[in-house]
C-alpha cells in the first residue's frame, strides 16, 4: 500500500510512524504547496503542490495519485481537510481512500463558532464564547462573565493572533488587530465567509490544561481515548506532557465520538477548572499531541493501515503506558536545494 500525507509542513516524524507502520509494504509520499518543508526529506517521495484553494489543487492530487499508485491519503492541515472532504466521492471513485471525517463535522472543528454551539447544543461543557464586543460587554455588565478574555481567529489554529485582554481598553484594540491582521494572513481564506463575524472573544479558563487523541475507526466506530496532562506548550503547540488515565475526561471524549462519528483521529484539548471540564478546541486529524501518545506505545499509523486492508488490530496497538513522559526537542533539517 502507498500512502500520501498532505499538508506535511513539518511532521518529519508522522511521515516516520507511516514509514515504520508499512514497513517493505508501501511506501510513504508527501505533498506541501511550500517547498520549504522539512518533512519533504523523510518520505520515499514528495511533491510540492498548488496552494490549497487553486481551482487546480484536487485535480492536481488526483493526477499525483494515480502516477504513483496511492491508496489512501491522510492529511495534516486543517483547511486542507475541508477542502479533501468535498472530493472525498473523486476519490473514492479512482481507488483512493481519504481519511477524513464527514465535510459538516470537518467544518464544526474549524470553525470555532460552531465548535462553541456543537457542544453546547450536546451539553458539553465549553468556554463562554461571543461573536462581538457588544455581546460580551453585556454579559460582562450583567456578571455572566468576566476579564480575563481570549481573543482570536474564528477560523485559525496554533497560536496565531490570539490575544489575552485585562480590561475593555485591550479588548477593543486586540479585536481590531486581530481582525485587521486575518486579512493579510492565510486565514483570510476561510474568514472571507464572514470577515464581518471573523474574530470571537472567549472566556479564559484558567486550570490544568489536558489533549486528548479520540480514536475511531474508518466505520466512525468510538475505540479508544489517549489523554495527556499539559506541561508546556510552545507556539500553539504541546511541547511537554504526561499520559495520564482520567474517567471523566474519557466519558466526555467517548460522548464526543460517538456524536460526531469522526474517522481516525480527533485531537481535542480540555481545561479543568474547580473540577470541571471545559472542551476548547477540536481537530480532526493527527494533532501536534500525537507524538506523546507514540511514544508511550499507540501506533495509529499501523491501526489505519490494518483497517484499510480489512486486518484485525491487536488490542495493545491503541493503548498507551500510563506515567510516560515526553518532551519535544529542537533538531534542524537541511532542505534539498533541487526543490
């Protein structure tokens, strides 16, 4: 079986979990529309594609695909996503499985405002979250919420523009930086759908903060929940953290898969503050937590593969050692001048 990861950017180290899970079986391709992807250099071949959003991008994938014999895809990006999940029937119907949940679920997860209503329409517990500042100005007056305040991206993800506001001073300003600086960045993409409606201001939670890997299989079907206690974070990123067993966080993220009926993985991150659980953010692909769940023993890469032939997994294969402990290091990756 050959496998294509697109949106690669710098997951050097998926591409190596795809290679190890195939062994002599398949080879592992890759795609980035920047040629200046470190993660290029790990896989058995790579191409660099149109961006995302060209007319010409799905046809483009599809032509690559076909060339090189590929059978399933897996993409790491969460634009890129949506846009796959709008062709997922193309591919299908020229032998190219997507792993990728439903295109309505796919846009709940990068939408934060429907994040925000999709739980809460669920009874999910979820930070407060409002569309404008004249909204939260009101719930501030009448104590239904208070400063601090996140503002961010309604559609964005990592670290990227997001502001904490102390007083309504700072929330003016930060939601017209904000706002101002979407229309010079990548996310102006998928703010254009509502750039009036671009930004959201969302109650901070301050307390433990936890990820989750929500595992289902290609049928949507709940299997297992990694959840990792926070210890660092570094550019949106976790950077350092602890498997840990937690009940009520896997009830919550059992609730969630079976719901959503997700495919593969669905990288959530909650808070605990006083003892309760707020979800934040969903993503449904491999997320930057993912590496803690290898490392203490999940192989989802290996998981995919067996049930994209049909195989049966070994039980231990989705489930992690408890009390492992990891930190991300810095290495550097010298990049092919032929690109």
């Amino acid at each position: 079986m050959n496998i294509l990861l697109t949106s690669v950017g710098r997951r050097g180290y998926l591409v190596q979990y795809f290679k190890d899970a195939l062994g002599t079986k398949g080879k592992v391709f890759v795609s980035n529309s920047s040629k200046l992807s470190p993660a290029l250099s790990n896989a058995d071949d790579y191409v660099v594609t149109p961006l995302i959003y060209d007319e010409n991008y799905i046809a483009f994938l599809l032509k690559y695909c076909k060339e090189k014999n590929i059978q399933m895809i897996v993409s790491l990006f969460d634009i890129d996503l949506y846009i796959l999940a709008n062709s997922k029937q193309i591919f299908e119907e020229n032998g190219i499985s997507l792993i990728v949940s439903d295109k309505e679920f796919i846009e709940i997860c990068n939408d934060k405002w429907l994040t925000y209503n999709y739980l809460l329409n669920n009874n999910i517990s979820t930070p407060q979250t409002y569309l404008s500042i004249n909204s939260v100005l009101k719930a501030i007056k009448s104590n239904s919420v208070s400063f601090p305040l996140i503002v961010k991206p309604r559609w964005g993800m990592g670290s990227l523009e997001i502001f904490t506001a102390d007083n309504e001073e700072e929330l003016i300003l930060f939601y017209d930086k904000v706002k101002r600086n979407i229309k010079v960045s990548y996310l102006e993409y998928e703010s254009n759908k509502d750039i009036d409606n671009s930004v959201i201001i969302q109650e901070k939670i301050i307390g433990t903060e936890f990820g989750m890997d929500v595992i289902n299989d290609l049928k949507g079907n709940y299997v297992n929940t990694i959840i990792r206690k926070k210890i660092a974070m570094r550019a949106g990123e976790t950077d350092c953290a602890i498997i840990v067993e937690n009940l009520i966080i896997k009830d919550i993220s059992k609730k969630i898969a079976k719901i959503s009926r997700h495919i593969g993985n669905l990288d959530v991150d909650i808070l605990e503050r006083n003892s309760k659980y707020y979800v934040l953010e969903m993503n449904a692909r491999f997320g930057g937590g993912y590496p803690f769940s290898h490392l203490a023993g999940v192989n989802l890469p290996l998981a995919l593969i067996k049930w994209q032939n049909n195989e049966l997994i070994e039980k231990n294969i989705l489930e992690a050692e408890i009390g492992v402990i990891g930190q991300k290091d810095i290495s550097i990756v010298k990049l092919d001048n032929n690109l």
